[in-house]
C-alpha cells in the first residue's frame, strides 16, 4: 500500500502495509537511513540540516542515521511518525530487519544448552 503525504506543500509517498513484512524476509535489507537519505529528504527537498532542525535533533545524530552508523530509535520513529505521518512501527520494523540480517551474517560461538529441555512423554 502506497502512503501518501503532505510536507510543506510538497506531496510524497511512503509505501506501508505488504513492504513491511517483505522487508523481515529480504535478502540484505536497507538501512532504514538509506530510506531516508535516498528517498525521503530528496522528495521534500530538505538538507540533512533542515531535516534535522524540523525533527528537533542534532544534524550528527540524523547524519549518523543517514549513514547507517546510527540506528532507528524508538524517539526518532516517534518523531518521523509526526513529521511524515507514516507509522513509527514501519521505521522500527526496517531497522529490526536491517539489524537482524547484520547479526545472522555474524558469527557466533556454539551454544551449549546445560538443562534440554524435556521431551514429551
């Protein structure tokens, strides 16, 4: 589903609903800041630094989100959602499927369960 809204007289679009839950099942997903950096400020036609200043953040902190150096917190999803009218849920749930696709390709120590759990009789 296509989200449309209105930002400063400037109508642009955010696709909801069916892309969420492809996105938990994409292969390599985006950086939720790479949404924004490619997408979002182009359509409005905002700087890191206007952006920054109408979402009440430091231009380091957005910037950081932009790189992917900082992830999506639930503040900032707030702050989108009032800024984009789109959900904080979507925001959160692209960077938990950036951030779960990063920690499966990492390799992790074998995990050894001390008490199995029971079967069943």
């Amino acid at each position: 589903m296509i989200k449309q809204f209105l930002h400063k007289g400037i109508r642009a679009f955010y696709e909801t609903g069916s892309k969420e839950f492809a996105m938990s099942q994409m292969f390599n997903p985006p950086h939720p800041g790479e949404t924004l950096r490619e997408d979002v400020l182009p359509a409005l036609n905002l700087s890191v630094t206007e952006a920054a200043k109408e979402l009440g953040i430091n231009r380091v902190t957005l910037s950081r989100v932009l790189s992917g150096k900082a992830g999506i917190s639930i503040d900032l999803a707030l702050r989108l959602e009032a800024w984009l009218g789109t959900s904080a849920e979507s925001w959160l749930k692209g960077q938990l499927s950036y951030d779960m696709w990063q920690a499966r390709r990492t390799a992790r120590p074998a995990i050894i369960r001390k008490n199995p759990a029971p079967t069943a009789a």
